[in-house]
C-alpha cells in the first residue's frame, strides 16, 4: 500500500546550528513565551474566575459558569501550558544538551509531563471554546496532535533515534507556541477591517477573529516547523513522486 507522506532524511542543514541567528531566534521564542505566560497565565491565579469573569479577563467568562470537573481541566490546561513554553526552549539549548545532559533529560521529562496533563485537559475544555464548532474542532484537533507529536518524540529517544526526536520535538513546541501566536494572530485579525477599509465594531470583529484562530494558532506553525526540519537535515515528511 503506497502512504500518503513519507519519512525522509533530507540534506545537511546549510546554516549553522550555533550560529547568530538560531541564538537570536532562540531568545526571541525563550521572551515571547514567558511574556505571554506572565500576561496570560499568572493572572487566572489572581482571582476566582467570577471575579476575573468580572473584570472581562481573558477566557475567564467562558468557563466561570462551566462545571466544576471543566474548570479543573481548564486551570490543569493553563499549567500544563505554561510549564510547557517555559520549559520548551530550554530543550533546544544546544550548551545544555552538551554540557548538563541529565539536565537536559530531566527538563524533557518534565516538558513532556507537562505537554500530556495541558493536552488531555485541553480536549477536555474544547466543547467550551467560546468560538463554537470552529473552536471545538480547532483547538481539539491541536490537543490530539500536541499529545501525538510529544509521543513520537518521547518514542523516539527511547529507541535512541536522536534525529527523529528533535525532529518531533520542533514540531511538538510548533503547537506549544500556539498558545503565542494566537495571542499575535488575535489583534491583527481585529485590526484587519480598518486596514481593508470596512466597517469595524469591537464585538463583531472579535467574533470574527476568534473564529479564526482555533486554526491560525498553530497550522501555519506546523509548516514552519516542517521546513526547519528539512533546513536541519532531520527526518522530515514529502508526499511521494
């Protein structure tokens, strides 16, 4: 039976790995994500979430008034997450894989723990998302592919296949770092409108941006990752000739 895509080991990467641009990439991601867990995350843990539903603070209005078992799923979600990005980029510091491998372990250990609680609670608070079927199938299908990608990573290694498991790895905190981009992707779909010249209110535009971004979050992460992989040299995907 012939399979749609393909497992492939492309050619060398042509940059370097150690160089300029991969520390300023790498510090990039390492500020956005906690930028992001200190704007979005710590303040769910400031207050109940009436009272943040109150103060119209993030999700906090959509699943004040959900069941107790969803609201636990949703904070489990936002640790999981946070733990997750933070932790994220420490695995690809090249100095720490080198010089403190047991470090480097741990903190994959940790990573991938984290990864599979924020997933599995992640599907669970999906029928909630204020962006209806979109959300649902938009945020599940990127809770069921974050737990997969965080498997084949932690399958890899144990089978020693190294490439392999910085291969899924990348793609893993492909969809981690979802949790940033949509926090980018949400403002320039509201301002999208005044740049087209349309018609703009508040309600509407949010409405429509946030039915966009269950997807945008993280597709377009996922094919930024593939073509990383290819420029690496690590196991990558093509569909066949």
């Amino acid at each position: 039976m012939t399979r749609l895509i393909e497992p492939v080991r492309t050619a060398p990467a042509v940059a370097r790995a150690g160089g300029i641009r991969s520390r300023i990439g790498w510090t990039l991601v390492l500020l956005t994500a906690v930028a992001i867990v200190a704007y979005s995350a710590v303040p769910y843990f400031t207050a109940s979430l009436a009272d943040l539903a109150g103060q119209e603070v993030g999700l906090a209005s959509t699943y004040a008034a959900a069941p107790p078992f969803v609201q636990f799923a949703f904070y489990t979600h936002i640790v999981g997450g946070a733990v997750a990005l933070v932790a994220g980029p420490l695995q690809f510091w090249r100095g720490l894989r080198s010089r403190a491998p047991r470090v480097h372990r741990w903190t994959g250990r940790v990573y991938l723990v984290a990864v599979a609680i924020g997933a599995i609670a992640g599907l669970v608070i999906a029928p909630w998302s204020r962006a209806g079927y979109v959300g649902f199938f938009g945020f599940g299908a990127l809770a069921v592919l974050w737990f997969l990608t965080a498997w084949r990573a932690y399958r890899a290694i144990r089978h020693g296949d190294v490439p392999s498991h910085q291969a899924w790895m990348i793609r893993n905190y492909a969809l981690t770092y979802a949790a940033v981009m949509l926090r980018i992707w949400l403002p320039l779909l509201l301002l999208a409108p005044l740049v087209l010249g349309r018609p703009w209110e508040l309600d509407t535009a949010f409405a429509n941006a946030y039915a966009a971004v269950p997807f945008l979050c993280w597709l377009p992460n996922l094919v930024f990752a593939e073509w990383l992989i290819r420029r690496r040299g690590l196991p990558s995907y093509r569909l066949p000739v």
